[in-house]
C-alpha cells in the first residue's frame, strides 16, 4: 500500500521539507475586508503582519472547505492507495472536521485524517515524523500508532503580549473569568483537551520564559532524546538567541525555531513566542 501524508497551512512545515517529503499541504485564509488570503500561497507571514499594522480592523480567519480536501483527495487518489492527514485542533477549527467529511466522500483511497490536538510547528513534528514513516514503508495502521504514541509526550506552551485576540476569536476556553485580570500579566497557555486554555499566569515575560524552559528542563531529564521548537511571532532575534542558550544547556535535545503564521498569529499577535517538544522514540 502506498500512503501520502497531508496537512494542513498552519503545521507551518517549511517548503522544501514539504518537497522533500512529498507532503500534500491545504491552506487556511485570513480575510481582510473583502479581500480573502490563503495563507502562505496568496501572502507570506512577513506580508500578514505588515498589513495587520496599517490595517483599521483585524483579519477573519476561514477554514478549508469540505470541497477543498475532496480536490485533494482525489489529486492524492492518482498516486496512492491511502492518505494519513493530519490537522491542526478540532478545538479551535473545523479544518479536522472537514477532511473527515470529505474522505467520507472520496472513492479509492482510504482517508485517515488524525486530530493533532495542537497547532504549528507542534503539529509539524506529527507531520514530519508521518511522512518519513510513509517513504520508509509503513501502512496508515503504524502511522497512527506511531502518532497517537507521540500525543502522549507532546507538550507546548505559549504567552502572548495581548490576549483579547483569543477572546475576541473565541479561541481562548475556560478562562473568559479570568481575562480581565490576565490582561495585566503574561500568562501562559496550552492545549488540554483541544482548546486553548490558561496554564498558569506569570507576571513577567521574563519568569514566563523561565518557567517555560523549565517544564522542558523537567521533560529532557526522563528523555534520552527530544525535538523541541521554538515559534515566534515577528521575535525571529530573541527566537535565534534563545535557541542557542536553550541548545547549550539541553544538548540531548534538539532545536528548530519556526513561527506564528497569518492564522494562528491572527489569533495571537504579534509578539507571541512559544516552546514545544516531544520524546523521540
């Protein structure tokens, strides 16, 4: 059986390692006005955030239609026998939902669309370790082993300058009593259980990175081995400079740096910056 491996914009998967990989991607959108984006097709991350600052109202955000993944189910159908596609959280999109609609939908290929649970480069690392596994051979089964078994040691956490960008979206869970006061701090917030909710607040983006490399610190010393992520949202200098600190303390981990793009940073803002790691098996 020959298996592709899809995902979806906000994996935030570099070019050529989407190339290199024969990763299928389909992009989100960020609309400003009436004009609507793909995200990384129609405008780069340097683009989006330009036009956020000269822009009166923020951007929507707008997931790929139903008719989207079917173009590309039956694209991927001409090569391969199954897909394995891999999405960002169900609990802050209906992108997930989608895929599964239409595979529902698609005649000869078997569609197994996977919930990442997370977003960014965090869900890339799903991707990635997916597609290396599919050019070595192995079936859609120990794929989805091999990616349920990684959601047990995956962990991410973020802060961001502004948080009413969450709450206005919608975006930010279980937390709307608090917001008023975590205005006034920088918290730091996670995945559980789909959605995006508050893990602790801190009062300075100082002890919030303290605290973030702490919890890494924590999970480096159980492991042999990790990949670990920093993304940043227009903060590429303090992103460079904290990976290098980060890679002289932690040598069994290694690290990528990546970013924010239109969707996710239209949820976000500018200015966010998050770390996220796995075991490696």
């Amino acid at each position: 059986m020959k298996t592709a491996v899809l995902t979806d914009s906000t994996a935030y998967i570099p070019q050529e390692q989407l190339d290199h990989w024969n990763i299928y991607m389909v992009p989100l959108s960020v609309t400003f006005g009436d004009e609507s984006y793909r995200e990384l097709v129609d405008i780069t991350t340097k683009e989006f955030y330009e036009k956020v600052r000269t822009e009166k109202d923020l951007p929507k955000t707008s997931q790929p239609s139903v008719g989207d993944f079917t173009t590309k189910f039956e694209e991927i159908a001409n090569d391969y026998d199954a897909v394995v596609s891999i999405h960002l959280s169900s609990g802050i999109s209906g992108t997930y939902q989608a895929a599964v609609s239409a595979g529902n939908m698609v005649e000869g290929l078997e569609v197994h669309p996977f919930d990442s649970e997370i977003s960014c480069m965090a869900q890339g690392f799903y991707v990635l370790e997916a597609a290396q596994m599919a050019q070595d051979g192995a079936t859609p089964d120990e794929i989805l082993n091999r990616l349920k078994e990684m959601k047990q040691d995956m962990s991410a956490y973020f802060m961001v300058d502004d948080l009413s960008h969450l709450a206005r979206g919608g975006r930010l869970t279980g937390a709307q009593a608090m917001v008023g006061s975590l205005l006034q701090v920088k918290p730091l917030l996670h995945f559980e259980d789909t959605k995006i909710v508050p893990f602790e607040k801190i009062r300075t983006s100082k002890k919030a990175y303290k605290r973030m490399e702490n919890l890494l610190s924590e999970a480096a010393q159980e492991a042999e081995q990790m990949k670990a992520v920093i993304i940043h949202a227009e903060r590429e200098e303090i992103a460079m400079k904290w990976k290098d600190e980060l890679s002289e303390k932690y040598p069994n981990v290694e690290f990528v740096i990546s970013y924010f793009g239109p969707v996710i940073g239209t949820h976000l803002g500018e200015g966010g910056i998050g770390l996220g790691w796995y075991k490696v098996k």
